[in-house]
C-alpha cells in the first residue's frame, strides 16, 4: 500500500503569546456536501469554557483555499445541516445538586456524580442546531434513551449535557458516541465506558444501542486499573452490520494504550476490548471508495494507521512525537475528498511564522492511498 501525504497547509495561526494548553486546537470538520467546514478550539481546555466562541472556516473547493464563517455542519440525507450544542456550564453555587453517588479524579480535578433522575429538569436538556435548506440555524432540543447515565460537576461549575459529534452511518443512520460513568444495580460504576446511540429521523431522536464497560490487559498497562476507564470513542461502519470502534485510556495517569472492539450485528453486541495501539486520543476515522479506512489517532505525535482487506498495517506520522503535549495536542479531523483522498486536519504547536517564531497552529494535508 502506497500512502502519499501531501505538503502541510497552514490554516490558522495563534497569536506569539498563546502557548497555553487549549487555544487553537480540536479540530473538527463538518461535511456540509459542497462545502466543507472546519471549528477548532480558541479558549482553555475547561468545563469552564464549555459554551465559548470557537473558530469556523469554510472551503468551497475541497481543502484548496478556506475563508472565515460564523458556523457550520453536517449535511444529512434531508439536505438538513446540524452539528452539536454545548451550552454554558452552570456555577455550582448556582444549581441545587442532590446526594453524591461518586467521587473520580482526573488530571488532578476532583468530580463529583450524580444520578440526574434527582436534578432539576431545568438542567437534563439535550440540544443540536440545525439548518433546514433555506432557512436560518436554529437550537433544537433532541430526545436521547440514557439508561443509567450520571452527571458531574468539574472546576467549580456543572456541566450540561452535550453531544460530542455525530457521523453518518448505514441508511443515512446518524451515529453519536459518548464516554460516561453508568448507574448499573443501584451503583455506580467504577470505570468510564462507551456509548453508541443511533438516530433514523435526522438527529431529532437518539435510540440507545450499547455500551462498552472498561476492559483492561494489566500486561499492555500496568496502570489500567487506576485509570478513569474508556473515553472519546469512534466507530466506524465497513458495511451495514460490521463496524469496528476505538476508544481512549490516555488520562492524568498518564499515556495509556488504545483499545478496539468489533460488532457484527450493527453496534448492539460488541467484542471483548483488545489492544490496538500504544497510544490514542480523540480516535478518528474515514473510509475511502477503494476501500481502504484510514484511523488517525496519537499523543504524542499523531499517526495515520491504514486498514485494508480485513487487517491493519504499520501506522505512519504526520506530526513526529516530542515531548508530552508539546508536538500536538493529536486531535485530528478526517474527511474524504475523492475516492483516494482524504484530508487530516490537526494542529501544530511549532510551526513557524513569517519570523520563523514557533506558534500554535492549525494545518491540514492531502492523504493519497493507492492500494
């Protein structure tokens, strides 16, 4: 297999000063059918900048050239544009919390849980935006199944829930993947797990599939059990039943390996998780016409891994890895542009400007897969 990756493009650029964890980063793009969209991050990486101003560009010619726009995203089968809400965090001085159910730290921020069936109503509401053809972007609240989903505070402040990303699946399906403690027999559990929800009427309505509980190889991670468990998991279709999803376990612990699990029946049922890599934040995929899926994934560095007739083959590097979060913050985004080609989107944290000084960035490449 031959994987050409195109020369770096420059996007976006942080001011000198801006070196801080946070700003310019996470990129997400948006196929919005004639138009691609790309936001990234411009504030702290907090709860508390849940809800902040984010950076939108747009391009009309497939990744070539790319102008500011206020908002974007996903174009599903009614021609309807939507993309996830995150609404500001409440102060918890604010909000009447009832009885912990649990207390987990990460990254040194202690998070107390909650089981919502006892939070106000006011605080449990689920929203994405959307444009019908025509028509101006809109809030609009959404139903979702959540058995035994929790709730937590972070930094002072009380999240509401938010949809981390939607992609398209089998029949137009609309896929959303999320990462939570689950209440399971009265208790809460002691690890994070994934979750795989499904909606058929465009967004409005999000069923529940599955969940996948932490499973550890002690061997791979001798630090497994002390970790929060799965988070940020990505699924990826390879036909209308088989799909294949990765999740994270890199936390304040520290780097931790990625897992894969498979489903052969659409996401209901899945595979015991198994180790897939040695690393792995925010995993992303893209299938491409000649059938090859490209899984991008890193910290540190950033890597694409190739997958083709039923086997992965040897990652390659966009970014190199340096020193922990000083290369990348490894997020990427990856959307297809012709039968061969997709694009990857990511940031840079040294890329020099007309001065040769090193600053935040963020960039995308051409990936050309020929089989």
């Amino acid at each position: 297999m031959k994987i050409e990756l195109g020369k770096e493009k420059l996007l976006s650029q942080a001011p000198a000063e801006i070196r801080d964890w946070g700003p310019w980063q996470f990129p997400r793009v948006f196929d919005g059918g004639d138009r691609l969209y790309l936001k990234f991050h411009i504030s702290a990486d907090s709860a508390k900048s849940y809800g902040a101003p984010e950076k939108w560009i747009y391009s009309d010619d497939k990744g070539k050239t790319w102008a500011e726009c206020t908002i974007g995203g996903l174009v599903l089968e009614n021609g309807d544009l939507v993309k996830p809400y995150r609404p500001k965090a409440i102060p918890e001085e604010e909000i009447n919390l009832p009885e912990v159910i649990g207390t987990f730290t990460g990254y040194g921020i202690i998070r107390n849980y909650y089981d919502p069936k006892n939070i106000d109503p006011e605080f449990k509401h689920w929203y994405i935006q959307r444009k019908k053809p025509g028509k101006k972007w809109e809030l609009e609240e959404i139903s979702i199944n959540l058995p035994g989903y929790t709730m937590n505070t972070s930094e002072g402040v009380f999240p509401l829930a938010f949809l981390h990303q939607l992609k398209i699946g089998p029949e137009n399906s609309v896929w959303t993947f999320l990462y939570k403690h689950y209440i399971e027999n009265g208790k809460i559990s002691d690890y994070g797990a994934s979750w795989f929800h499904k909606s058929t009427d465009n967004g409005k309505t999000f069923e529940f599939v599955s969940r996948v509980p932490y499973e550890f190889d002690l061997e791979k991670d001798p630090a497994a059990d002390k970790r929060y468990g799965f988070s940020e998991p990505h699924m990826c279709f390879i036909d209308e039943n088989r799909a294949f999803a990765l999740h994270r376990t890199t936390d304040g612990t520290g780097i931790g390996p990625m897992y894969i699990t498979w489903t052969e029946d659409g996401a209901r049922t899945w595979t015991k998780p198994e180790y897939f890599d040695d690393n792995g934040v925010w995993p992303q995929t893209v299938k491409l016409d000649n059938g090859v899926i490209l899984a991008g994934y890193g910290r540190p560095g950033l890597f694409l891994r190739p997958y083709y007739k039923g086997e992965w083959l040897a990652r390659i590097a966009v970014v190199e890895p340096l020193e922990y979060q000083k290369d990348t913050c490894s997020y990427c985004a990856l959307t297809k542009i012709s039968a061969d080609t997709a694009l990857i989107f990511y940031s840079d944290f040294n890329y020099p400007d007309e001065n040769g000084i090193p600053r935040k960035s963020i960039m995308v490449r051409e990936v050309k897969v020929t089989p």
